[in-house]
C-alpha cells in the first residue's frame, strides 16, 4: 500500500447514506457536541454548495487565521483511542507491516461493525462506503482501458497484493486469536480493502518534530472526525494545525460568506489524488500535476538509437552504472512539474551517461561519476529553460524518451481535448471516464510542453 500522506480524503464524497435512512449528519452533528468538539459559528457543514459530498462552507466572510474547528484528541479514532486497544497494544510486534497501518485497520474493522461503537455517529457517514471510487474498485479492463500510460494500474497493482498480503498473514490470524471480539465472516477481505481505500482517502498523519524525523519513522494514520469533510484543492483556504492537546482548522486566507473552505493533501499530481482519493482536478486546476518518464523507457531510448552490438553493449554498461550509482531502477521514473524537472539529478546524470562516447564513459567511470565541474553542477538543475539549453545528444534523447512514453498511452492529446472542448461529449462520459480523463490530458499537456521545448 501507499505510505499515508499527511492529509488523505476523498473527494469523491465525504459520505454517503446508508440505505433508505436519513441523513446521518444531524445525528453526527450531536456527537461532535458531545465530543467536544468545538465549531465555529461561522461555519456550516453541508451537501448543498460542496464541490462533492459534504464540505464546510462559510456562513459569513472568513478572515485568514481564524479558527474554524478544534478537535479534542480524544476524539480522534486511532490504534490508540479505539477500545481494543489493549489488544492492539499487547500484539503490536505480530502487526507490523510494511504499510504501518494494520492497527487502525484493525480497530476500523471493529469499531465499524460494533453496534456499541462511540465513533458510530462519526463512521455512519460512510455507510457501506459507496461513495470510495478508488480505481483498486474498477474492473481490471477499465482500470488498463482507461488508465493505461498514466502509472495508476501499476500503482493499484502492488496496492492489491499488498491488501491481500496483510490480511492472509496478519489479519486473519489475529482475528483467528481473537474470536470474541472478530468474525472472519462479517470482517472480511473486502471489507477491509473499502477500510484501506478509507484510510487512503480519509486518515491524516501527524507531521514529525523537526528534531525526530531522522530518527523515527513517520507517524501512525488516524481518523479526524470533521477535519476529513473538507474537500481538496490545490489552492486551498485552510490548513491542519497539530497542538499536545487538541486539531485546530485554521484559515489562510479570506473567504468570503457562502464559499466552500479547502483542505490540501499536499503537493499532489493528479494521478496520485485519483490512486489515493478517487478524483482528479480538471486542467488546469492543478498546480501540482506532474507526467513520469519511466526510467527503463529512456534505457529503451538509448537502445533505439545504438546502430551496433557495440553501441548496445555500452548503454547496457551505462544503465549497469547508472544503477550503481543509484540514479536509476528498473521500476524508477523520472517526474516533470509543469516548470521544472522535479527528478533533476537523477535525470541529469542519466541523459549525460548514456550520451557519452565509450572513451568518456571510461574516464567518467574511473572517477566514479564525480567531478569537479562547476558547470556541470549549475546546469544540474533542470527548469524548463535549462532543457531547452541541453547539449543536443541529451536533448535529442529526452526528446525520443517522451515520444515512447506518449506511445504508451491509449489516445492522443488531441482526442483528449476535443472530448473537453464539446461539453455535450463530455458530459455523457461516466463519472470515472471524467477522473481518468483529467489525469491523462494533464500528463500529455506537461509532456507535450517537454517537446516543445526541446525541439
């Protein structure tokens, strides 16, 4: 699985009714009171004027800093808040994965089943969870039909194995320890593969303190009862703030009376928000969007382009090194923000190497790819004008590179912007038709503007 993020939630609805009853906001509304947590009064949560879902939304102007919400972190649903915690606790050595987030797995499974739960009113928000849409729930065809080329399949791929690891080799015999308290039959794998998608799309993580993030490793995911109904945006109004006693929302800016208050997840591409959330931002919302370059495609690149079994032999020798030198793997990718190369090291030294003449390579290799190059060091950084500065067999092969990775894609950039530019088309496509849509022609627009550059 994905390692949690400090904000996740989907956008794809912060909750969904539960058959035939009401809406649970009022009863959660009453346990956020009983809870202690405190609500602005000039706040209100609501369907109506949310981007998706429930959202919190402005009952009058917002000025920046103003506190919107204050959670009490006894509210907070956790590994240790939950009330088998002394279970979770006294095991915690047998639940260690390498995702870190069994235990609130494991006490979502409990809590969201037992009749008894204090976090029922909370959790009933998401009543059978049929407002996650994360790809991992799409059919495999859609999934390839629809998403192949943007790294998401592959991505939901590992997240399946995985999902199906944990359970069979840590759930199962946990629960199987513990039969009083689970049911193999009523907490089963898909139901714990809608808690992952939950935990994906709806768990904050608590920074580190600067002093510990060397030392430790991040911390556990848990549940933030309100702070999880804010939508997402890149450009967002508000951010998450972390007290020893209590989560405050606060704004960061002015809002003005009616308009919906943000959260980020961070510095996000769309491919991630929809693997993780079940959304995308339509171009060009997203700031942060980003296109890969697979690391292997620009080793086949190279390969292409090498007319001898000689030539072929060194690239192979040149990807051997590069490996070494841990600039690239076999399942690495190089990622290009719409200014800049965020890989830039990475891709530098790649395109440099398996540029070289075999008597180059010789001599960089005997240096052990150091040198004293203060040139070399300035063009590392690899803005988009600084691309179109490259030496040319560089730029020439970054440029082939791109041109196999858009052939990985099921359609072209221009099939992708007629579908946009005719409303009536695009309102027809499926929900999931829509995400997918926006993440490919994000990627293609930042990859498109590559070649341009590089011509």
């Amino acid at each position: 699985m994905a390692s949690a993020p400090k904000r996740p939630k989907a956008a794809a609805g912060s909750g969904s009714r539960g058959k035939g009853s009401a809406d649970p906001l009022p009863a959660f509304l009453a346990w956020c009171g009983r809870a202690g947590v405190e609500l602005s009064p000039k706040v209100r949560l609501s369907r109506e004027g949310a981007v998706s879902g429930y959202g919190l939304l402005a009952a009058e102007q917002l000025e920046a800093g103003e506190v919107l919400f204050t959670i009490p972190r006894s509210a907070l649903l956790s590994q240790h808040t939950t009330s088998i915690h002394t279970l979770l606790q006294e095991a915690q050595e047998s639940l260690q994965s390498q995702s870190g987030w069994v235990p609130l797995l494991l006490a979502l499974l409990h809590e969201y089943t037992a009749s008894s739960s204090p976090w029922q009113p909370y959790l009933s928000l998401w009543q059978g969870f049929r407002s996650l849409d994360h790809p991992m729930f799409w059919p495999e065809e859609e999934r390839t039909r629809l998403l192949q080329g943007t790294g998401i399949p592959e991505a939901v791929d590992k997240d399946l194995a995985n999902i199906q690891l944990e359970y069979s080799s840590i759930i199962l015999p946990f629960m199987q320890s513990h039969p009083d308290v689970f049911d193999p039959k009523l907490h089963t794998l898909e139901l714990y593969k809608e808690l992952v998608a939950f935990v994906m799309a709806y768990s904050f993580q608590e920074p580190l303190e600067e002093e510990d993030e060397d030392e430790k490793g991040p911390n556990p995911p848990m549940m933030v009862p309100v702070a999880d109904i804010l939508n997402h945006v890149a450009n967002h109004n508000a951010n998450l703030e972390y007290s020893p006693h209590c989560l405050r929302m606060v704004t960061t800016q002015p809002v003005g009376k009616g308009q919906e208050i943000f959260n980020t997840y961070g510095q996000m591409a769309n491919w991630q928000l929809l693997h993780m959330y079940g959304f995308a931002q339509p171009y060009p919302g997203n700031s942060h969007d980003t296109a890969d370059i697979q690391m292997v495609t620009v080793r086949a690149a190279a390969l292409q382009r090498a007319s001898s079994p000689a030539q072929q032999q060194l690239v192979a020798e040149q990807w051997d090194f590069l490996c070494q030198l841990e600039m690239v793997g076999e399942e690495g990718a190089f990622v290009l923000g719409w200014d800049e190369v965020l890989t830039e090291e990475e891709l530098s030294v790649t395109l440099k190497v398996l540029c070289m003449s075999e008597e180059e390579f010789k001599e960089y290799k005997e240096q052990e790819g150091w040198e004293d190059d203060s040139e070399e060091e300035e063009s590392s950084t690899l803005s988009n004008e600084a691309l179109s500065r490259l030496k040319p067999p560089c730029k020439k092969l970054l440029y082939d590179s791109v041109l196999l990775t858009l052939q990985s894609y099921r359609s072209d950039l221009r099939a992708e912007q007629d579908l946009l530019d005719n409303q009536e088309v695009y309102e027809k496509l499926s929900r999931r038709e829509q995400q997918a849509l926006h993440v490919r022609y994000g990627q293609k627009r930042i990859l498109h503007r590559l070649l341009e550059l590089l011509r």
